[in-house]
C-alpha cells in the first residue's frame, strides 16, 4: 500500500461514493474500484458498505480512514521539511522537470544561462511525473516547473505562463507506409493502432487526447498504454503501435517517422508553472528571470 492509494481512499470518502470521487480526481472509476478492493484484500477487512445511491464507512472503514489522514498529513509535512532542511536559505531555486521529457528540450542551455546570471544561488533540480509537479508546487516543495498545461492548471494554487504551443502528430515506425509522407488527413488515424500514456501517469492528458480524437471524428484505437514516453517511443521502435506526440518530441528522433495531422484539433500547451504565494517572495525574481531565459530558448527550439 502506498501514499497515493491512501490518498484516493481519503478521497472516496469526501466525496461519498466511488462514482463521484473518480471524477474529482481524474482516473477511472474501474481503476478506482480496483484500488479500493485491493486494500481491503491488503486489510483484510471491508472498508465499504455498497449502497445504490452512495457509499458509507464500516466501522474498520473508518478507523482507517481516521488514520489515513494522519498519515496523509504527517507524510505531507515531512516531505515539505526536508525539502526545506535541504534549502536552508532563501538563496536556493528549486525547478521541478521530467527528465526523460527535457532531454529534448534545450534544458540545460536555460539552466547554464540562469545560473550565470544568478551565480551565487543554489540551483536545484527535481525530476517528478506531470501530475506530482502540481503537488509539489501546492506545497512549496518546488519554486517552478516546466510542464504541460494539461494535468497542473486544475491546482487553484497555481499560475503558469505558456511558453509554446506545439502541434501533435503521428509517430509512426520506419517500416510504417506512412514513413515516406510528410503529412495525412488527421481522420487517417483511425485505422491506425494507437499507443497512449496511462490515466494514471496523466489524467487530464488523457483526456484531452480521447476527446481531440473525436473531435477529429474517430475512436483511437488504443492497443498499448504508457507510463512514460520512454515506453511509447520503445512501442514505436518495436513496430508495435505508432504514438501521437508532440512535434518537439521528434526534431532529433530517427527510430520512426512524424507525420503531420491536417486540420487536426490535436494541440499542447507547454507552460512554466509556480504558487501564487511564492509572488510574495523575493524568489518570484527567479521565476520572472527564469521564464523570460526558457521562453528565448524555447523559441530557438521551436523555430528550427
């Protein structure tokens, strides 16, 4: 049992029925289902009593749930004070990425830029999942991240200013017929095996790709899911499934082939995120500094 199944426990409680709850919190309500019977099997107990209309605590249930959220809250606060134990002082800057993500980005052509400017500041990195940024920046335990739009806006905490937008295409294996065009119809796709990022590892992101394809006029055809872009470009490679993928994904790729969607309702916005609260600090310097040094490079990026 881990924190994050804690969490959605928590979660299901609030809101008083599984249903209600996968919705306030983006996955599945199957996905969610599975979490709940697996703890109670982990438990051995029934956390649940399944009613028509809602879902109410056994007497086990809500012991447990008692101390969840102490165990939430505790784990919460420790997390924020090590994260400050570790900054120690004010001249730190904490910048939260996935990796696997800016290593097509020119991340460390910003990073050099930023630290001379700001020789005498501490600059650190945290590498975290999309979703986990949002959490972070909620609790302080980053100054900033780069990111896509989809999976941390919803933060009521959170502001963020957009670096670009990018087009998202079809990556498709070079041994793909498609691999000798630059561009198709993006209704096309539909007769294409599709590989995607799970719910789980981006909720909204999911979303908004199921819906852009309707919108395109087609169901994916979802045969392979993801956890990371690792693993779908792998997918590509093996000649499993192509992927759509953001454009700057590929500039440097050469183990399969982007083609173009046309009149494709397809879109990603890649932002730079941070807490409003932190615009209150003397640190809000670094996010302004810092946003203007991504948003030249990025640029750069964009425009090759």
């Amino acid at each position: 049992m881990n924190i994050d199944k804690m969490r959605n426990f928590v979660e299901v409680v609030k809101y008083g029925s599984i249903t209600r709850a996968a919705k306030g919190i983006y996955i599945s309500q199957t996905a969610l289902s599975q979490q709940i019977v697996s703890m109670e099997a982990e438990l051995g107990v029934t956390l649940f009593l399944r009613r028509p209309n809602k879902t109410e605590l056994t007497t086990a249930g809500r012991v447990f749930y008692e101390e969840c959220t102490k165990i939430i809250s505790i784990y919460d606060n420790a997390v924020l004070k090590t994260q400050e134990a570790a900054e120690q002082n004010k001249g730190n800057f904490t910048i939260g990425i996935n990796v696997e993500h800016e290593q097509h980005l020119p991340f460390v052509n910003i990073l050099n830029e930023f630290r001379e400017k700001y020789s005498e500041t501490e600059v650190n990195f945290i590498n975290s999942t999309f979703l986990d940024m949002g959490r972070k920046l909620e609790n302080d335990l980053i100054d900033c991240a780069l990111t896509y739009a989809d999976d941390i806006t919803f933060f009521k905490s959170i502001e963020y200013n957009i670096l670009f937008e990018d087009k998202i295409g079809l990556l498709v294996p070079l041994n793909h017929p498609y691999a000798q065009v630059k561009e198709i119809p993006a209704g096309e796709v539909a007769s294409e095996k599709i590989g995607m990022i799970s719910q789980q590892a981006g909720p909204l992101n999911y979303k908004r790709m199921i819906e852009s394809c309707k919108l395109d006029g087609y169901e994916p055809n979802i045969v392979a899911i993801a956890d990371n872009i690792t693993s779908l470009l792998m997918f590509v490679e093996l000649g499993i499934c192509s992927v759509l993928i953001p454009q700057y994904f590929c500039i440097n790729y050469t183990k399969g082939h982007f083609v173009q969607l046309i009149n494709s309702n397809h879109k990603i916005e890649y932002i730079m995120a941070w807490n409003r609260d932190i615009e209150k600090t003397q640190k809000y310097q670094y996010v302004k500094s810092f946003y203007k040094i991504a948003q030249k490079h990025l640029k750069d990026k964009t425009a090759e």
